[in-house]
C-alpha cells in the first residue's frame, strides 16, 4: 500500500540519507593518507531497489515479509571508488571541491524527494478529510 | 537512520582537525624555544590521521599518532644567551612558520566543511520530521 502511495521516492529518501553519509565520510577523510573516496552510482542502486520490488515474493499470508520490501544497506559492489583527477603524493583520492558538489546536489535532490513526499501525504489528508 | 550518521562523522573530523589545529598552535607558540643542546630543542609535531570503517557505509576519521618532526634543528650562535653551550650556541626549534600557517589555513577549511556538511544534514533531517504537517 504504500509503496504505491509514495512510489520510488521513498526508497529514493533513503538512499540519499545513505549517500550523505558516504559523502560525509569522504569530506570528513579530505587529510587522511591513502583514503579512497567512495560513492555510489545512484542510478544502479535505485534501479536495483525498484527491481526487487516489482518481483517480490508471492504472500499467502497477511503477516508475511514482502521481499525486497525494505531498504538495504549498499551491497559491497555498489560501492565505487572515485578516480581522482589530480592524483595526490599521500595516496589520498579526496577532491574536496567534487564532494561538496555532490553533497549539495544530493541534499538538493533529498529535498526534491521530501517535497514530493509531503505533497503526497497533504493531498491525501486533503482527500480523507469529510468537509 | 544514517542521516545520524552524518553527524558522527563529520564530528570525528572536526574533532581530527581540532587535534590538528591544536598541534599547530603548540608548534607555533613554540617556534621561539631554544635549548642547550640540539636533542632538547622543540620539534615541530604533526598529526597522523587514519579512517576508521564503520559497519555500514561511511568511515569516521581519528588521530592515529603525533609524529615529531625529524628536521634538523637550527643552531644559533649566541654566546650571551643564558642557555647557550660552552660553544655559544643555542638550538632552536625546528618549526617552520610557513608550513604551519598552510597548516592551520588548510585544517581550519576542513574544520569549516565539516560543520557545513553538519548543517545541511540537520536541516534534511528537521524538514524529515515536519513530513506531513
């Protein structure tokens, strides 16, 4: 039910939480020697989770567990090191300039997400009041 | 949640870059000591950082060690000083004053994206919380 309310943008808010805080992680690592930057590549993820949820598994009970019905962590695979364009002599592969770009964007988009979201729940409260 | 993630995070590096900060302050307050002999004499000490994974995504950073600076420490010839050898001469410190402003300029920028990385994610999780008013 409400996967159907709130369609991709549920999972799309989680995944970008997760994604701030890979992003975190980088920024936070910008003056660690031999630190590699990660990320995900979103698109994958999210189409991954959109996936196991159009193939779940067949309920003959209310009480069952829907597969692929809650959010992960990223897999190992889906995590990507970032080749760094300017590489450095400590090993380290952290553009700060790149993450904080990222991390804006992806706060951006988290937001666009919520707003979506809130629209969703206000319409719906919209919808179910009697007046 | 791992929006709460965020703030562990950059709080290990804020608190990496305080350590680093700190270090700089001692070595530039110390720039001036001298010594009676060249083993006594200050070295310049740096931060060693190191990231420390964490069970899911996202690696915090910690201060591994201060290492001391090996550079050789400069001999003054100063015959008046009190702390001078038989020779005349006094050891200084091996801080160089340059390298420790790129230091601090550099540890108070990442100290700044911290917070700022910090910020953004509290307001994330404060517009999260208001869904559906």
């Amino acid at each position: 039910m409400s996967d159907k309310l709130f369609g991709i943008h549920a999972q799309a808010l989680n995944l970008r939480a997760r994604r701030a805080g890979l992003l975190a992680a980088n920024l936070a690592n910008a003056d660690t020697p031999n630190y590699k930057a990660r990320d995900v590549d979103f698109r994958s993820v999210l189409g991954a989770e959109a996936g196991a949820r159009d193939v779940g598994m067949q309920r003959t009970h209310a009480n069952h567990a829907g597969a692929g019905s809650g959010v992960g962590g990223f897999a190992d695979v889906t995590l990507k090191y970032r080749v760094p364009s300017q590489p450095s002599l400590d090993g380290n592969t952290v553009d700060e300039q790149v993450e904080k770009g990222e991390f804006a964007s992806n706060a951006v988009r988290y937001m666009a997400s919520l707003q979506f979201l809130e629209r969703r729940v206000s319409g719906l409260i919209r919808a179910l009041r009697e007046e | 949640m791992s929006l709460f993630n965020v703030f562990g995070i950059a709080g290990s590096g804020m608190s990496a870059q305080s350590v680093r900060l700190n270090l700089t302050a001692s070595n530039l307050a110390n720039a001036e000591s001298v010594a009676t002999r060249p083993e006594d004499a200050y070295r310049a000490r740096h931060p060693v950082f190191q990231s420390v994974l964490e069970e899911e995504a996202g690696a915090s950073v910690r201060t591994a060690g201060v290492v001391q600076s090996g550079a050789e420490s400069e001999a003054r010839y100063a015959p008046g000083h009190p702390m001078a050898d038989e020779k005349g001469y006094v050891y200084a410190s091996n801080v160089n004053a340059m390298e420790e402003m790129a230091n601090m300029i550099s540890a108070s920028r990442s100290f700044q994206q911290n917070v700022e990385v910090m910020n953004t994610s509290k307001e994330l999780l404060l517009r999260t919380l208001r869904l559906g008013e």
